[in-house]
C-alpha cells in the first residue's frame, strides 16, 4: 500500500511519519513519500520525518519528492496539510482582521475565508493530479484549514473522494481517557457539528455515559480542554464543546487578549518556525539526529506551551518532549489511519470526519460538508449519524446553522469567484456581523491573495 503526504515538509511532518510508521507493518502500508514544493523546508523537516520512520519501520520505502505526479501516481491514500503563502501572509490574514477589532483566527475567524482563497485553488489543483495518476478507489484526506471550507468546495467541485480531519474531537476523547484511567480504545463520542464547532451529546467509557458528570466535573476543567469555558457554559450548552468554541462563545474576551498581548498566534509561530528552521539547517540531521532534535524540541516545545495564551491568558508551563518509540498519541495521521484500518479491516466502524450532511443533523442541507460521528463500512462507505431535532439544545443549532451559511457562501464564492458572497458570508459570520466591516475585508483579502487566485468578479 502506498501513501502519500502532500506538505511533507512541514514542520508537524516528523509526528505524521510516526504515526505513518508505528502502524505501518499492521495496516500494510509499504511506501510512504513526502511531497513538499518548499525544498529548504523538505530536507530539514522531511529529513526529520525520514530518520523517525526508518528507525521504527525500516522496511517501508520512504522517499521525499517536489513533485507531486511521483508522489500520488499509484497511491492508495493521499494526506494534504498544506500553508500555501506561509507563515507571513497567515499573520497578514490576522493582522487585517484585528484592525477592525475583528478575530483574525485562521479557521473559526475572519482570517479563515482568506486563508481558504490560498487553500482550494491548490487543493484542487492536487486533486486533478490524484484523480490522473493515484489508484482507483483514492482516498484524500485533508488537513488543511480551514478544513471546513476547504472539504465544502473540494465536495462542490465534485472530488468526493475527499475527507476532511481533525484531531481536536479524537485529541478531545483521548483527555478523557485520561481523566479516567481508560485506554483510548474505551472511550467513544457522538459528535455533531461542524469543523471547529462541534458538540460531544455523548461519551462512554467502557460503555458508560459520562457526560452529565464530565459537566460537572472540576478536575475535567483543570486537566482538559475545558479549562478554556465557565462551567454554567458548558452545562447550558448541554454538551461537551470543542476548544474552538472558546472563540464564539468568549468573542470580546479573545480579541482583547490578543490586542493586549501585542502578537498574535501566527506572528508567534512565523517567529518560532523561523528560529527553528534557520537553527535546524546547520546541523546534518541524518548523521546528528539526537542534536536535530534537541533543537526541534526546545522550538518545538514554545509552540506547544504558548497554544492559545495570547487568546486565553492561559499559557501551558510544561517540558516538551519528542520521544520516537512511545506510543502513537495519534493526532491527525491518527484519524486518517482510523479510516485505513476499518477499510482494510473487512468489518464497519465509526469515526468523526468532515462529510457531507445527507439529513444527519436537522435543517441542514443534504451536500452541507459536517463533523460528525461516521459510520464506516469496509468497502469504503461513510453514513453519518442522524440526530433528532429535539436531541440538539435550539443554541447549538442556530450557531451551526449560521456558521454554516457562511461556510457554504464562502465554498461557493471562492470557487466561482464571487466578490458578493465573499461579502455575503463575512457579512454573516458571527464574528463579524457587519456589511461595511464584510466590505473591506472581502477587498483587502482578494487583493492580498491576487499572486494565488485571480479572476473575482
């Protein structure tokens, strides 16, 4: 089996090769190739990336390429985490959204149609080539941001075979497990949403509903992400939120943070990764690993610490480490190797992926691309859980129903290149809800990203 990683170069790349390599042998994956079109960042990250998988498969063919033909022709499965633009026009994205004391997160904000005009042009332009050149029956798994839009117009544009991933919702149940002392295999969620929107109505652990105590439960707003939301939050909604719903339900309090702490995430991490490279390109890491990874995890470990602070004032002090042999903890290769193993395992499962409605969540339309709870069959099929609509509280639904209205607007007006929906959805996004406000932005954004889509009408 082959599998290849579209933004191979990237600097989460060495987590992904873990994850690829651990369960390699188990899953049948044969081939592994790292396509990265940023060279520089390809030999530092997807070296890292190569050394990790040799050293826990060395019998899988691992290869990194620039070009993307090699790496999806024949492949079984396709993985893109892609930032076309890089770190500093995300920080532009932002920077814009902040003048008008709007958020200018890259998924859940302002920023997030922005960095989806970057995203789906060249998304789409990968899926061409998988559709050329990979196997018949090609799945895609995309962890580009923001996923939601990105999956809603790769489904428009008729590439079905497309999925979105996350893993906030499995890195979510995976804290749980933790907080009760279970294996991960134990605790399982029902989760309805959309991406970085999304409400847990259940979670059993070893077959045992713990949400009405998980609401109610300090410890679980001290050791998860729960710490991000007041307890009467959480017990209003009736459900256990995604961290991204801090930045809807505390809006205020997140500019604030932001416009006080004087940086913003993607100026921080443009910093960081910046540092990072530049360190990480004198040291010859196939021959001086453990001094390449020294460096990755002193780097490394300010991201992880400082996620989310400047948002929340809550900043992790925790020592970071990276450590190549300890169990997988997942993450996003983690979800798509979800799908890989129940495909190839000849009997159903469930899953939580970005997919299309189909009547699962009331009032919803049928093409609407969700999060949510998946039922996997082994010849590929994906059947979303249905939830009645007494079973959603009518907040967490007219919350959805918004944010999906722009998404869609968003989805559509990027592919046809419509002005008036770009204007249509920011105008409608929560986080904005205003026209001369949607205005600007809609004319600042399609002019900063004029070098990667053109032809707005």
């Amino acid at each position: 089996m082959k599998l290849a990683v579209i933004g191979g170069g990237g600097v989460r790349s060495m987590f992904l090769a873990k994850s690829l390599a651990q369960q390699a042998e188990r899953l049948g994956i044969t081939e592994l190739v790292f396509m990265d079109n940023d060279e520089r960042k390809l030999s530092i990250y997807g070296t890292l990336a190569h050394h990790v998988a040799g050293m826990l498969a060395p019998s899988v063919n691992f290869s990194l390429t620039s070009d993307p033909v090699e790496a999806v022709r024949d492949a079984d499965y396709v993985i893109t985490t892609i930032r076309v633009g890089g770190d500093h026009v995300r920080v532009r994205d932002e920077r814009l959204a902040l003048a008008h004391n709007v958020l200018g997160q890259e998924t859940t904000g302002a920023a997030g149609v922005s960095f989806a005009m970057r995203s789906i042009p060249a998304l789409a332009a990968y899926c061409e080539l998988v559709k050329q050149h990979a196997k018949p029956g090609v799945k895609v798994f995309n962890f580009t941001n923001p996923a939601g839009v990105v999956s809603q117009a790769l489904h428009d544009m008729g590439y079905t075979f497309t999925y979105g991933i996350c893993d906030a919702p499995s890195g979510m149940l995976r804290q749980f497990a933790h907080l009760y002392n279970a294996d991960p295999s134990e605790v399982q969620g029902e989760c309805y949403g959309l991406n970085h929107l999304s409400y847990f109505s259940s979670i059993k652990v070893a077959g045992r509903e713990v949400v009405p105590e998980l609401i109610e439960n300090d410890e679980a707003y001290q050791h998860t992400d729960l710490h991000f939301f007041g307890k009467d939050l959480v017990r209003s909604r009736q459900a256990i939120l995604n961290e991204y719903l801090y930045y809807f339900y505390y809006r205020e309090r997140a500019v604030e943070n932001i416009q006080r702490a004087g940086i913003t995430r993607g100026e921080m991490i443009e910093e960081i990764n910046r540092a990072m490279t530049e360190e990480l390109s004198h040291v010859d890491i196939e021959n001086d690993f453990d001094t390449a990874l020294k460096i990755y995890e002193k780097w490394y470990g300010q991201r992880e610490n400082n996620y989310m602070a400047n948002e929340t004032g809550m900043r992790r002090e925790e020592q970071w480490s990276f450590d190549v042999y300890s169990p997988d903890a997942g993450g996003y290769a983690g979800v798509a190797l979800r799908y890989i193993e129940i495909e190839r395992s000849g009997k159903p499962g469930s899953m939580i992926l970005c997919a299309p409605n189909n009547g699962a969540i009331p009032t919803l339309e049928d093409d609407d691309v969700v999060e949510i709870t998946c039922d996997i069959t082994p010849d590929g099929r994906c059947t979303p859980h249905r939830f009645a609509l007494e079973d959603i509280p009518a907040g967490n639904l007219e919350l959805i129903r918004r944010v999906k209205y722009y998404e869609r607007l968003a989805a559509r007006g990027i592919v046809n290149r419509s002005k008036a929906d770009i204007v249509e959805c920011l105008t409608m996004h929560p986080l904005v809800n205003s026209y001369s406000i949607a205005c600007d932005l809609a004319d600042k954004y399609i002019e900063l990203n004029a070098p990667y889509i053109d032809g707005w009408k």
